[in-house]
C-alpha cells in the first residue's frame, strides 16, 4: 500500500490524527468522510463534534455529509453510493444504512454539531453562566455594536475623566504630539492594546528597563569634548556642535535620530569601522560618544516606559468601563466569552479537562474534528484543549479497527495561516502533537484541484523566493533581517505540490499593466495602480467571453480593491457577483428611506427635506399633496410609526411605499434593509440615527449567481475557481506602523512583556530582548503575507493570471511586493510595459478547449 494510501486508511480507522496538508489536498474532503465514518458505525451524532471558523465552512460540511449520505440512499444512483463506499473506506456499505442515517440525521438534524467556534463557544457559556460571571439572559453582540460600545465607553471615560490626569496621561501616550481629537486617540490607543492585553498580568507593561542617564559631569565633560574636538571634516565640527547645543538643552529626542548617531551604533554592532562620511570616526571621541549614546538611550526607554505604562492604566479603566458597560446592557462579544472560557478551564489540571466541558453539553465530546486548524488562538486552543485531551485519551490509544469509543482528527496548513490578526497562531499547530498523546501527523500535497501547470508556477515561485540579506549577513537588530529569515524559511519548509490530474489543461500568464498617462513624467502610485486594475479587467473579460461557462474568481488583497475591480468589470457590461458585504447605501431606495428617518431625527436639516421630497418616496407619502404642510405631515406619520411600532414596523412600511417604484436590485436592498431593521433590535435603545449608522457601516453580501465573483483572498479562503486573476499584487507586503508588541514564553502563553510600537530608527535603542520581539512580530507578518499569496494562488483549478506594474531594471532580492517576490523568484528582470501581450506564459492559453 502506497504511504498516502495508508495514510488515509488510518484517518478512516480513527486514529488521532492531525492532517498537514497543502492547499486542494482534499481536507474538508477527508474531515467529511471521517464524520460519514463515525456516524456509519453507529456514534450517536450529538457526541461527534466538528468546528471551523465560518458559517459558509460549517454549512459546506454539513451539506456534503447530507449530500454524500442523500445521494448514496438513491437507488437511481449506484455512482453515489460506490462513491460513498470509496470515500469512507467501506466496500460492503449497504444502501439501506446510508437512507436510514440520512432520514435519521434529516429529522433530527440538530442532533449534528457542526459548528463555529464562536457558536460553540457561545453555547459552552451559555451552560456555564455562573461560573463565568454572565448575568441571566445575556447575549451575544456583533461587530458593529462592538466598535459603538467601545466608542460610547472611551466617550464614557473623557466625560468623567479629571481633565488634568487625563492630559498628562495623552501626553505620555503620544510623546508629547499634539493630539486634535482625545476621544480619537484613546480609541486608538485602546483598539490597538486592549486584545492583547487582556489575560495579562497588568505588569506586562512594565517590561522595559530602563538605564541609568550619565551624571551630570559625564555629560558636561562630553559637550566640553564635542566642542573642543580636532577634526579636519568641517561638516563633522558642525555635527559634534549640533550634538553639543542638544545635549546642553537635554534635547535628547532631537538627537534620537540623528544620522550620526544611528551611523555608529549601526557600525559597532557589525563589528565594522565606524565612519563619517567616507573618513574614520575619530577614536579619541569614542568615550564622549558613549555619553550621548546612554544619554539619548535612558530618555528614549524612559518616554517610551511612561509610554507603556500610561497605557496599560488606560486599557485597565476602560475594561472597567466596557465591562461595566456590557454587563449593564448584558451584551458580550465573541471575545469576551471565549476569554471567561479560557480562563474558567485553566484553573484546572488536564486530568479535571476531561469532564468540565463535557459535564455541562447535552452529551460528551467523544469525537472531535476540528477544521482550519492553523487560524486557532491561543485562547481558542485553551478553550478546546480539554476537548481535545479527552479525545485523545486513553479509550482512543487501542490500535483496534473498529474503534468508536473516541477520537481526534484535525487538520489545517500552516502556509494558509492569514488570520493572524484576528488573534490566529499557526504555531499552535506544529505543538498539537506536543502536547497530545499517541497523535499521528499525515502530511499531504497532492492536489485534487488545480491542473500540472498551475501547481508547477506555484512551487516555482515559493521554492525560489528571494530574501534579502542573505543568511550569512544576518544582522540581529535589523527588521529585514528577521523577515528575510522568514522568507527563507517559508521557502525551505514548502514542500514540491503535485497534481492528482496529470491530464487537465492549465495557463499562467503575467501580464503588466500600461504606463499610466501622467501630465508629469513619474505617474502618481494611484495611476500605476489604476493602470493594473484596467489590465486586470481586461484580461477578466477576455477570459469570460472565451470560456462563459467557467467560473473567475478576482482575488484583491483590500475590499477598496474589489470595490474598484467591481465599478471596471460593471463598466465592461460583465455580471459580476461582489462578495463580503457592502453597506446597503448602494442602493438610492435605501437612501431614500434613511433621509426619511434623519428628517424626524433632524427636523430642521433642510439636506433630509429636500432629498426626500424630490422623489417618489415623498411621493408617495403625501399622498399627492404637496402643499406647504406636507413635510410637516410626513415627518408626524413617521414619528408616530415609530411611536407606535418601533424601528422594524417603520422601516418595513417605509420600504413598502418604495417597492413597486424600484427595479429588483433596488427591492432586494430594500428588502435587506428591513430584515436588518428587525435583526438589530439593540439599536432600538438608540436614536434612529443609529440605526442609519449601522446600515452605512454594515457589510450586507448581494447574492448573485455569476460565473465571475470579485472578492478579497481572505473571502476566498477554502473556495476554488477555474480561473483566478490577481490585480493588486504591487501593494506593500507589510505594513506595521504602530500598535503594539509582546514578548511570550510561548505562543500559547500570555505576553510576560508588552511594548508600543518603536520606529525602525529608534529600534537600537532597545535592548536584544525586545529587538527580537519586534523582530518576531516583523517576521510574522512577512510570513502571513507568503500565505496570503499561496492562498490566493491555489484557488486556481486551470488558469492563473497575474497582473504586475510594469518596471524596467528591477533590482532583484529585496522584493517588499508580492509581484517583486514573483518576479525575482522567476528571475525576470525587466518588465516592460505590454498590455497586449504577457510578459511570462506557461501552459495552454486556451485551457477550456
Ligand atoms: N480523494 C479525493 N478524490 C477526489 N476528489 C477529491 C479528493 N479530495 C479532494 N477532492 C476534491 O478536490 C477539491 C479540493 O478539496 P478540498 O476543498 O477538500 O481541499 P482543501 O485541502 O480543503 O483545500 P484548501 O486548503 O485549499 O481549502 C474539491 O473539489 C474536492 O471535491
């Protein structure tokens, strides 16, 4: 038996196993038929449990277990049920018992736990409510009433605050910048901190040392000898006075970054020459040097320590003050939640894990399939790790073929890994088989999806990534460094993909955008970019008029992206459908219906008046008389509807008037319009105003069949297309200016340290401890933005088409853009302009045929 063969016969037999498995490799495929082979051994379903991180993932898991199971029942179809058979490793399956699980599961379907893990979680608190502090009838908020709750808990704690304390805290909070908007800022500060620092020990703040200032006489000796030094080079007499003016003023932030002084930090740490300019650093100024340097190092560390700490006094009020806020309101995010969960489980030891969750379900977690596993976080895994440690005990470890009694099964892939900034840890993954006993790990990457051409680029590229500086130049201090040293990992670690279809046709192309015409003679970022999504929209077209029946998926690393792709490919006359939600003010119906809302709100704001009485929906509600009280009226029937019924009533009747005057894309917003009106009944407690907020905020998906979809890679996550075209990949890979950063034991540890964020060229000042935090952190985001790229580009079946700006000479081997990676992988120097033709082609350019 081939090791992939066996591989699979034992995830069917059950043993704990985890799955690292490339992009395509078939995982959902092999999750769902370890679930169909747990229930066709007779498992109770409500003790098999399998968690992902999306809705649409969960329903795809449950639709194949009904689908394979409903399809295998039709006598008509033999296919199916063979299909089933091979797919569960079951040769002898009868019919009978595929119809009979199939009707049992159809009517008692919620006996199947197929869920997300924010569902799962909600549930597991809504059994322990006691035990995690939740007042009675709790429940859950969503994105939207987050961000309001932390706007109205920052305005909350400015209201109340004493002024003076609240100004001197902003100015350690911003280094002593003008600040326009404190609300703002404090928001800033806290979206930034407030998740990271959440299950910390408030000291975590604390974790910069900081050095002693030389004495006072250290430092006059220092300016005595800058000022006194006998050098030749001119524009060196003028520096060391500069340097002597601060230091006698205690400007040291001035000389913070100063060239000089980067210059010769920089060549002491690589053991090279220090020089000025192109002649050597006088030696004899060495000491003096030492002076300024601990000098502007003790105030650096000391701002940014009061930094810190004013910080971590404002995260702990305002979790005073959200948390009071929600308990009030009785509302929690999915966060807060998973955080009770979190810590309630780890006050136990594992041998307790085993029955704490399982108590308070309606019936144990025998079988645990989780899903996506690489995007979990850390409280995620603290929440799940009792599940996991009972299903992987002792009951599971026989080797026995048959088992039933328990099992663990899960999988992911660590180069598909872009949640990281909603907390996601792929490292979570490599320490599952760590800390679990008698866990297999099956590695796969054999590709049902995509066709010999497509996965050949791929592995071309990622097997060839260029990083910059090369490893034997590692400087330790140096950012690039640590995200080069990432590149070069992710490309040692990617392991050659094959394809499962030798036979099926594939085409890759690189095509590169126009020259944008510019007035001036260097085109503007946005031209090269605009000059790149016109491109891209050519080629969408080509490919849909060639091959109308195949479907395209347009990959863009931002919304505004898909939002621009959108108007071009709309502009072209193509149907496309637009993925990941849109506020429904795209459609003038909805408008309408919000000015109406904001007249009574505002009645004397003539904006609202105006809009509404110029259009059928004014029409419509004076009823033909548009006499000087009109307005009046109107704005009296909607105050009173409002009175009367509330927001959902309002809405509904408003919309109403509209319908019959609207095409069916403007009914459908309207009709999406009043199902939010009656899902958000928490705004209810608002003023309408808020209500018109949320629909301008709010994502709302348009559902539309199409062949060509739009939308970014991380909506893309777990789809395949047969055609894929990725037009922004000139944006910068990353792009880390702020925030902040924490030091851990362990990536399933909390932070022991947490820092703001400190600029490149003040980052010598911090000791090694916390450079190579930031240096982790730099590197983990080189290392999310590989795994964006791969997962864009493996959700081709036969056709891959790339869209670059055009350059000639490029220098190759500091790629900061997912195209200069490309490009520098496949050794294409220069890229000329060429709309018509590409400038890279592999494979059948009509695939389709
Ligand atoms: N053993 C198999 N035999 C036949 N087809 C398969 C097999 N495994 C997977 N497929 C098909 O290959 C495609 C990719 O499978 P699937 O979506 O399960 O991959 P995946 O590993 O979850 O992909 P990704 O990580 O990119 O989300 C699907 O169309 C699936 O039906």
């Amino acid at each position: 038996m081939s090791a992939v063969a066996e591989d699979r016969k034992a995830i069917l037999q059950l043993k704990p196993t985890v799955v690292r498995a490339s992009a395509g490799t078939g995982k959902t495929y092999q999750l769902t038929a370890r679930f169909l082979r747990i229930l066709l051994q007779g498992v109770p379903p409500e003790s098999v449990l399998a968690t992902t991180f999306t809705r649409k993932a969960a329903g795809e898991i449950l639709a194949r277990v009904l689908e394979a199971l409903a399809k295998a029942a039709d006598e008509k179809d033999p296919e199916s049920l063979n299909g089933l058979r091979a797919q569960v490793d079951l040769p002898t399956l009868p019919r009978a018992q595929c119809s009979r699980l199939a009707r049992d599961l159809v009517f008692d379907i919620h006996r199947l736990k197929v869920s997300t893990l924010d569902s799962l979680f909600s549930t597991l608190a809504r059994s322990l409510p006691f035990e995690l502090g939740l007042p009675a009838g709790w429940n859950l908020t969503d994105e939207i009433e987050e961000r309001w709750l932390v706007e109205s808990a920052v305005n909350d704690l400015v209201a109340s605050a004493d002024l003076t304390e609240l100004r001197s805290l902003l100015a350690m909070l911003s280094k002593g910048r003008v600040v326009r908007s404190v609300s703002n800022e404090i928001q800033r500060v806290v979206t930034d901190a407030y998740a990271i620092q959440r299950r910390c020990d408030p000291e975590v703040w604390s974790a910069v040392r900081v050095p002693r200032m030389p004495g006072t006489q250290n430092v006059e000796s220092m300016i005595t000898d800058f000022r006194a030094a006998d050098v030749p080079q001119k524009s060196l007499v003028k520096c060391l006075n500069k340097a002597a003016d601060a230091a006698e003023q205690s400007q040291w932030d001035e000389l913070a970054e100063e060239t000089l002084l980067n210059n010769i930090v920089k060549a002491r740490r690589s053991r090279t020459e220090v020089k000025f300019g192109r002649s050597k650093f006088p030696d004899q100024l060495n000491p003096s040097f030492d002076v300024l340097l601990e000098s502007v190092r003790s105030h650096v560390l000391a701002l940014l320590d009061a930094q810190n700490r004013a910080t971590g006094t404002l995260v702990e009020t305002f979790d005073q003050r959200i948390q009071q806020m929600k308990a009030a309101r009785r509302r929690f995010s999915f966060d807060d939640v998973a955080v009770r969960l979190a810590d309630y489980f780890g006050q136990f030891d594992s041998d307790r894990h085993d029955a704490i969750g399982n108590d308070r379900l309606d019936a144990p977690i025998d079988h645990l399939l989780l899903d996506e596993f690489q995007d979990t976080s850390p409280i995620q895994w603290a929440v799940l790790r009792p599940f996991a440690i009972h299903a992987t005990s002792a009951e599971s470890s026989d080797d026995d073929e048959t088992r039933t009694a328990r099992s663990f099964f899960c999988v992911g892939d660590t180069k598909q890994a872009i949640y990281g900034f909603r907390g996601g840890v792929a490292e979570i993954f490599d320490s599952v088989t760590d800390d679990l006993d008698g866990v297999r790990t099956v590695e796969q990457n054999e590709s049902y999806r995509s066709s010999p051409v497509v996965l050949d680029f791929v592995t071309d590229v990622f097997k060839n990534l260029k990083a910059s500086p090369p490893s034997g130049a590692q400087r330790d201090w140096d950012s690039d460094a640590f995200q080069a040293d990432a590149v070069r990992r992710f490309r040692e670690a990617f392991p050659p993909h094959v394809s499962a279809k030798p036979n099926l046709k594939g085409h890759v192309a690189i095509w590169a955008g126009d020259t944008p015409e510019s007035a001036d003679a260097n085109p503007k970022k946005a031209q090269w970019k605009e000059a790149c999504f016109d491109a891209a929209a050519r080629v969408v077209t080509d490919l849909h008029l060639g091959s109308p029946d195949r479907t395209i998926g347009v990959l863009t690393r931002s919304r505004r992206a898909a939002a621009e792709m959108m108007w071009r490919l709309d502009g072209r006359g193509l149907t496309v459908s637009q993925e990941g939600g849109h506020p429904l003010t795209d459609s003038a119906a909805v408008e309408l219906v919000l000015s109406a809302l904001m007249m009574v709100e505002h009645p004397g704001d003539g904006r609202w008046q105006f809009h509404l009485m110029h259009s059928p929906l004014g029409d419509a509600l004076c009823d033909g008389v548009a006499d000087d009280q009109a307005i009046e009226r109107i704005e009296n029937r909607i105050r009173q509807s409002w009175t009367d019924g509330g927001l959902a009533e309002t809405v509904f009747w408003l919309c109403d008037q509209l319908l019959d005057r609207c095409d069916a894309s403007d009914a459908l917003r309207l009709k999406q319009l009043t199902q939010l009106a009656a899902s958000q009944a928490w705004v209810e407690t608002g003023r309408l105003s808020d209500f018109v907020r949320l629909v301008r905020e709010k994502g709302v998906e348009r559902p539309q069949a199409a062949n060509v979809r739009v939308m970014t890679v991380h909506a893309s996550k777990g789809l395949e297309f047969d055609a894929v075209v990725l037009p922004d990949l000139d944006e910068p890979l990353t792009r880390r200016q702020g925030g902040c950063i924490a030091d851990a034991p362990s990536v399933t540890e909390p932070a022991t340290g947490l820092t703001r964020y400190v600029s490149k060229k003040r980052r010598h000042f911090l000791s090694q401890r916390w450079q190579a935090a930031f240096g982790r952190c730099e590197a983990g985001d080189m290392t999310e933005a590989l795994c964006l790229l791969y997962v864009a580009m493996t959700r081709a079946r036969q056709s891959l088409q790339l869209v670059v700006q055009p350059k000639e000479k490029r220098k190759s081997g500091s790629a900061k853009t997912a195209a200069g990676l490309i490009l520098d992988a496949l050794e294409l120097g220069d890229v000329p302009a060429s709309p018509e033709q590409p400038v890279f082609e592999v494979g059948n350019h009509q695939w389709w045929l």
